[in-house]
C-alpha cells in the first residue's frame, strides 16, 4: 500500500543531501497550499505553491508533491545548503485564511 | 521591490497599556491579514481586509483587539488593555488579490510585562 510520511517536528540533515518534509492537512475542500520557510526572527518566506489540480510542482532546488487522497504534502529540498537551516511551515486554504501546519526545525550539519 | 513592512519590530509594554501595529503591504496590494504567532503554537489567522473593509473578523481573539486599513493601504492592529497572554509575535501579510500568494512582513514582537 502506498505509505504517507510521517510529520517530524525536527530534522537533520548532512549539507549536500536531499531533504524531505512531510505535512499533513486537514480540510479536503482545501485547494491551494503553499510551504513557507521562517528564520529566527523573521516573517515565514514564500517558498513554493501548488493548487488542487497538480499533484507536483518543482521550483529552483524544491519539489513540492500534493496527494489529495490521503490529504499529505511534501516539500522536497535537493542538496540541501547550510542556508536552508530554519523551520518550515505548510499551509492550506480554500479561501484567503490560511491554515498552517506545527512546522518541522531544519538543521543543517556541516 | 520592497516587500511589507511592520513597525515596530519590537514592542514591550505594560499589563492595562494599549498598543498599534503598523503594517504596510506590498504597493499594489488589495488584500491585507493579519496572524499571531505565539511560542510554541503555530501562527493563527486574526483578520482579513479586501481594500479598506473587513468582511472577516472572525479570529480576533476579544473585543480587546480592533484594526483598521485606510486608503487601501497601511493597516493597524490596536490592542487595548494589554494582558500577558498577547505577548506573541503579530504578522502582516499582503496578496496582490484575495486567494493568492500571501507575503508575510517580518512580524511586531509584543511582550506585556
């Protein structure tokens, strides 16, 4: 059967990997989701986005997979960089109020 | 471009004080929200403005909080009777129309003593 990826509030990770974060959402009338990035600090960061009607949509470095069946988003990070140290947050909507996710703490290692 | 922009950065103040939050969106914007960030909780939706109205007020947490948006532009968030429990870090964020991307500010962090 077809696993889902278990939402970890912490990740490590060695610089050069691939990294992979999991979210799991809740609304299946959402159809808009986005991963933003926040450092200490700071405001979250647009990452990337996807809507209902994909199910994968890739940007510079990042992958962001949709599965609406078991209602679960990915944020892929290839090579990941010591820069990507932070924590990230996924967010979903149907409308204008975004819901967010616990977020998963980033640490990169030399 | 400049992207949205909160003052102040920092704000301490008393228990009973009241306090603004200054946020002013991306040029252009017509949607602007605010959000509360509290330690260890995730960020939570306050309210939402299309131009200079409010059809969504639905996550202010008391009738202690208020904000307003004139001109379609620069938004305040007015807390009255500060209380500890509204230490927490107020973000703004702006979408060039409603339902699209939201671009977050760097947030007020509020501490009441």
């Amino acid at each position: 059967g077809e696993s889902v990826g278990l939402h970890l509030p912490t990740l490590s990770v060695q610089e050069g990997d691939n990294s992979i974060i999991n979210c799991a959402y809740s609304n299946s009338a959402s159809d808009y989701f986005i991963w933003y990035k926040q450092e200490s600090g700071k405001g979250p960061q647009f990452i990337i986005d996807i809507r209902s009607n994909m199910d994968k949509r890739q940007g510079q470095r990042v992958t962001v997979l949709l599965n609406k069946t078991v209602k679960h988003l990915s944020l892929q990070i290839a090579a990941t960089q010591p820069g990507d140290s932070a924590v990230y947050f996924c967010a979903e909507t149907n409308d204008y109020k975004l819901s967010f996710g616990a977020g998963t703490t980033v640490t990169v290692r030399a | 471009g400049a992207g949205v922009s909160q003052s102040p950065s920092n704000k301490v103040t008393e228990k009973g004080k009241d306090v603004e939050l200054r946020c002013d969106p991306i040029s252009g914007h017509t949607a602007l929200y605010w959000y509360r960030q509290s330690l260890g909780q995730g960020l939570e939706f306050l309210i939402y403005f299309q131009g200079n109205s409010a059809p969504d007020k639905s996550g202010l947490p008391s009738d202690r909080f208020s904000a307003e948006r004139t001109g379609g532009s620069v938004s305040t968030l007015t807390i009255q009777r500060t209380q500890q429990e509204d230490s927490a870090v107020y973000l703004c964020a702006s979408s060039r129309e409603t339902q699209e991307t939201q671009y977050f500010g760097p947030g007020t962090r509020l501490l009441v003593l």
